[in-house]
C-alpha cells in the first residue's frame, strides 16, 4: 500500500502593411522550428538545479546521502487473492515508469541539502503527470545526520482505448482515442484519433516529449484532418519548474482550419450557421523570475504572428438543419450579410513584453472538485501583463497588417476561510489601432467568482457557489455566446440564446456517498440551480433573453476511488420553458465546473486569437 505522505504541505509561500511582401513557406517553417529545437535544446539547463538555484554552503536539515526510487506497478498482488492472477497479467503486459525519468524530473539530488519545499514541488512534479496513479516522498534520517530520500510511485494503466461516448442533447460518439500514456516507461505520450462532436470533424495523431534530447523541454508534435481542411501543430516549451523555476522558453507553430459556429437563435429555417476559417499563431518567447517561491516577480519578451483569413467565404459559408450538422446547405446571400462584420482578415507580428506578479502558495485538500481525491490549491494572487507593438514583419500577400497596440491583463486570487474557499478571477484584452481609426478592436473581457463552503459538521458535503461574467466587443474575428450548454445554464441546449454578454449564477449541493464500493468506485449526488441572461451585444442573432433558469439532480463519480478526476450524469429541467422544452440530460466524463478544471470559459476560449502572457508559461504542453 501506498504510505502516508511525511511532507503533507509546505508552508512556504510557495505596423503597416508592408507590400509585395511574401508569407514564408513551409520549407522556411519547419528550418524555423528546427532552428528552435536547437536553440532551446541547447540553451535550456541540463540538470533542474540551474532553475533552483546554488545550493547553501552550511546545510542546517542535514544533507542527502541516497534516494531511493520505488517505481511500482499498478497492483500489488496478495497471495490469497482470488484474482491475483490477472492482477500478474496486467502487470506483465504494463511497461513501469522508468526510475532513471522520475528521478530526472526531481528538484533534488543526491548532496544537496535538504529542502522541504523542494520535495513537495517534485512531488507536485510527479503527480502531474496521468500516468502517475500516486506518489510519495518522504525523509529518512540516519545516524550520521544525513537523510535517504524515498521516491515511492504506482503506476495507472497507460494504453487507452477511449470511446468517448455522451449523452448531451442525444447520444454522441464525441471521440475515438487510442493512446499510451507513457510509451516504454519514459514518459512520452503517442496518441490517435477522432473527434466528433457537434460541428468538430477532426482526426489525427500528436506525440508528445517531456523530455527533450535530456533536458526539461516539452516537445509536441500533431497532424491530421479537420472538418475545413487540416491541422499542424509543433510545439518547443520550457516551462518554469513549479515554483522555484527561474527560467522559461516557448516556440509554437499552429495552423489550423476551423470552422465557428453560430447560433441562429429562433431562425426558422436553420438553426446553425458554420463560418470556415483559417487561424494561424507562431510564437518565441522567453521570460525570468525573480524573487522566492510567494514573492515572484517575471519579465518576458516575445516575439508572436497570428494570421486570420477567411478564403472561403462567402461561397462555403454553410447552414445546419435541426442541429444536425451533417445535414448543411449553402448559406443565402442575407447571411452572408449578416456574417461578414466577424470576417476581417488580418496578418500581424508583434514584440510582446510580459510582467507578473505571482504570490502564491499551495495546500492540499481532500474531496473539493474531486470526490475523495487530493487536490492542490492555489491561495495568494497571480497578476499577469501582456503589452503588444505591432512591427512589419512577415506580413502575408494579399492579407491586410494592422498597425495595433495589443493589451491583456489578467488577475488571479484565492482564499481560504477555515475550511471553506473563495477564488476569483479577471481577464481583459484587446487591440488598439493607431492612425486615423485609434479605436479599439476584438476587446474580450470575463471575470469568475468560484466559492466552496463546508463545515467539519457536515462531512462530506460542499455547497459550491459560482458568478460568472463574460462579454465581447467591437469585434473583427468570430464570436457569439450562448446561455444554454453544460457548463452555463444546464436546462438549455448549448445554441440556446445567443448573445455578446453573458452572466451565469450557480449554485450546486454536493454530497459525497463513502459506500457502495468505497474501494472500487467513489459516488457523489448533486443538486444545483443555474440562472443567467444574455444581450445581444453586436454578434450576429444576438437577443436579450431575460432571465432564465434550471434545476437539476446529478450523479458524480471517480474511477477508481481516489482518483482526483471524474465525471457526472446531470438531468436538468428548465424554468418557465415551453411545454414542449422537456429535461436535458448529459453524461460527461469529465467535470466541468470549479476550480480544478481551470476557472475559463470555454465559449470564449474558440474566439482568443492571442494566446501569449505570463500563465502561457506556466504550463507544460500538453499537460
């Protein structure tokens, strides 16, 4: 059995157009990148402790003498287990985690003095990868005053097979994954498949490396089709180690073809309208920290380029019936109308200077969006500072580069009250154009106030209280918000009034069952209330719905007990709909609200155009 963790929680802190100008071909592309895999294999530090720091001379804990790495597999077997016998043979067929890759991702070795702030951000290490079921690491002081270090891991199940089926507004197959997590025990992820929800029709492979020619550098590669054309993603990132990382780099290529869909609200012919669209963003950057863990100050510079077009239309702009998006017809000339103020090409480099403020430290709590699983919290204030100049580089033929100054400010905070919590947090951004216009373009703006109350009275019960705020202005690029959906107002189908300002209010009991199967599965019931209202802003079908409503019961779940991700099985009635409007149900496999999926909102996330600032390099790619 996996032993108690000694180190519970560490208490420290913890430019115009340039004409005749061509875009670079791909040939360029790929020397580029290959030039960046070089550049930050070779620059990036070889041993973590070029991100933590030189070691003190006098060591008052008592130095490391040994660390032990007992990588174990994913079941110990009993011999008077009936089943030991498959338990061998899962075994058998499973690679375990090479000890010679957990070691290199800690924060320690052996001779350095003994830091519990540096083994808690290892362990923090350890854990977030997937196919680390559970880690621990503890001391262990000898006579000479020195200490063994033990490294005790198990390993989960790590080829995938995921039949990602759903039940939200009837049975969907959302996606065909084929994956192993941990190829050959080092750690690097291969992955096929196919995705199909909605208006997605993406297929494809993406191999992912931690650990890149020997040091930290994350390396992500993937291909494939998508419903418009096909996509290309690379990726190089050098993220800051935990919280005693020093340095960052990241190099991203992503070209992609989208397809945005719009709602069409009470149209009656159609009910959605699928806009194509070519989305293109490459990005070098680097930062430093300075500081202590809780007191961290980060400058960066990057250098971006996101390229926008829209090619296709308006001869493939396109309209679903019924919400089935295999049945589409040729869009009329009146949507097109409609549609072109969100169809403004645009081609623009800009020299990014980034500045944060990062005071944060970390605890771990039991049961919060996990049922009955760990989850490390972030409590303090993060602040991040993106500043954009617009610069006549690589601009694209026939595209048009607007002179911009680009702007995003993002604030995070949270709090605990004994044992309940408050998070809250806040982005803005936006582009300012100079010259005769000097107005202000593509402004996106949400803010999200998540609280969870409990009461050492009632164990195993959490009320969660959620507001969120989220809004578009002025813009150039596609964008809509609807109120209905699984993560908004749940009574509602996802197209349902759309919008360009959304408020959402939540509130959800949610009681954790210790039985049927406290060792096999972990059991939750919920009862929750959603309110929102959207206005139609500038966005195409826009309305201003008023206030609407929903009530709900829902199943939570974590397999295999413990595990700190899940799912739910919701059914929601809405308030005040017509008699027509039955319950919407949904089976998710995936929680979707709180702090543990990530305080966003995945509307908006399909509209960002820029994806640059200090949280960017935070984290790992594809983690």
């Amino acid at each position: 059995m996996i032993r108690e963790r000694r180190i519970r929680e560490s208490s420290e802190p913890a430019g115009g157009e340039r004409p005749g100008a061509r875009a670079p071909t791909r040939a360029q592309v790929v020397r580029s990148a290959l030039l960046c895999v070089a550049a930050i294999a070779a620059s990036a530090p070889h041993d973590a402790l070029a991100q933590v720091g030189d070691p003190a001379e006098a060591c008052e804990a008592g130095r490391i003498s040994n660390i032990f790495v007992d990588n174990r597999s994913i079941y110990e077997i009993n011999d008077d287990d009936p089943f030991r016998w498959v338990y061998r043979l899962i075994n058998a067929l499973h690679v375990n985690t090479r000890a010679g890759f957990i070691l290199r991702e800690l924060l320690f070795s052996e001779g350095d003095c003994l830091d519990p702030l540096l083994l808690e951000e290892s362990y923090r290490i350890l854990e977030s990868y997937g196919f680390i079921g559970r880690a621990d690491i503890y001391p262990v002081a000898q006579p000479d005053g020195t200490y063994h270090v033990v490294i005790d891991t198990q390993d989960r199940w790590t080829t995938q097979f995921d039949l990602g089926v759903s039940f939200d507004q009837g049975l969907q197959l959302d996606r065909l994954n084929l994956t192993e997590a941990n190829l050959l025990g080092r750690g690097v992820r291969a992955e096929v498949f196919a995705q199909r929800r909605r208006e997605q029709r993406t297929q494809g492979f993406r191999l992912q490396e931690p650990r890149l020619l020997g040091t930290r550098t994350d390396a992500n590669l993937g291909w494939g089709r998508t419903r418009s054309g096909n996509f290309v993603e690379l990726g190089l990132n050098y993220p800051f180690v935990g919280e005693v990382g020093r340095v960052a780099m990241r190099q991203i290529y992503d070209r992609r073809d989208r397809v945005f869909t719009y709602s069409a609200a009470d149209d009656p012919d159609f009910t959605n309208v699928l806009l194509p669209y070519r989305d293109e963003w490459a990005e070098v950057s680097m930062a430093g920290r300075l500081g202590r863990p809780g007191n961290l100050t980060l400058l960066g510079l990057g250098l971006t380029r996101e390229r926008i077009v829209f090619r296709r239309f308006p001869d493939e702009l396109e309209v679903a019936i019924d919400n089935d998006f295999g049945n589409t017809i040729a869009a009329t000339s009146q949507v097109q109308d409609l549609i072109s103020g969100q169809t403004r090409a645009r081609s623009t480099t800009r020299v990014n200077l980034m500045i944060g403020q990062r005071n944060l430290r970390f605890t771990r709590v039991l049961g919060l969006d996990a049922l009955d699983g760990a989850q490390d919290l972030w409590l303090g204030t993060d602040l991040g500072l993106t500043v954009g100049r617009s610069v006549g580089l690589f601009s694209a033929e026939g595209v048009p580069s607007p002179d911009d100054i680009f702007g995003r400010a993002r604030l995070y905070a949270g709090h605990d009250l004994g044992s309940s919590f408050v998070f809250a947090a806040a982005a803005v951004e936006g582009r300012r154009l100079r010259g005769e216009d000097n107005d202000w373009r593509d402004v996106i703006g949400e803010i999200d106030l998540y609280s969870y109350l409990r009461s050492e009275r009632i164990p195993g019960q959490t009320l969660f209280l959620r507001a969120s705020a989220a809004g578009g202005w002025s813009m150039d690029s596609p964008f809509q918000l609807t109120l209905g959906g699984r993560d908004a107002v749940r009574g509602f189908a996802e197209e349902h009034s759309p919008g360009g300002r959304r408020l959402l209010l939540t509130v959800e009991d949610r009681i954790f069952f210790s039985w049927p199967w406290p060792d096999l599965i972990d059991l939750g019931l919920t009862l929750f209330a959603d309110a929102g209202r959207v206005w139609s802003g500038d966005v195409p079908y826009g309305v201003d719905s008023g206030w609407e409503a929903a009530l709900g019961i829902g199943l939570r779940y974590s397999l295999p007990a413990g595990s700190r991700r899940g799912g739910r099985i919701d059914l929601a009635w809405p308030l005040g709909a017509p008699p027509n409007h039955g319950p919407v149900f949904r089976f998710t496999l995936l929680e979707l609200l709180g702090i543990g999926p990530g305080v966003k909102d995945l509307q908006l996330e399909r509209t960002r155009r820029t994806r640059t600032g200090p949280d960017f390099l935070v984290t790992e790619l594809g983690r």
